[in-house]
C-alpha cells in the first residue's frame, strides 16, 4: 500500500469502529481507485 492508501485506510478505520462496516468501505475504495 501507499502512504496516501494508509491514510484513506486509517480515516476509514476511525469512521467505522467494526470491521462489517469496514470491509465493504475498503471494498468501495478499491473499486474507485
């Protein structure tokens, strides 16, 4: 991962305490990118 892919990482992991919430988050962003 980059250190720009970590940073959207981590934001997401801040938003979203669970990981069924996560998961598909990290799904969408690879999807876009």
């Amino acid at each position: 991962h980059s250190g720009i892919d970590g940073l959207l990482i981590g934001e997401a992991l801040m938003r979203c305490d669970n990981l069924s919430e996560f998961l598909p988050q990290l799904k969408m962003q690879k999807v876009k990118s």
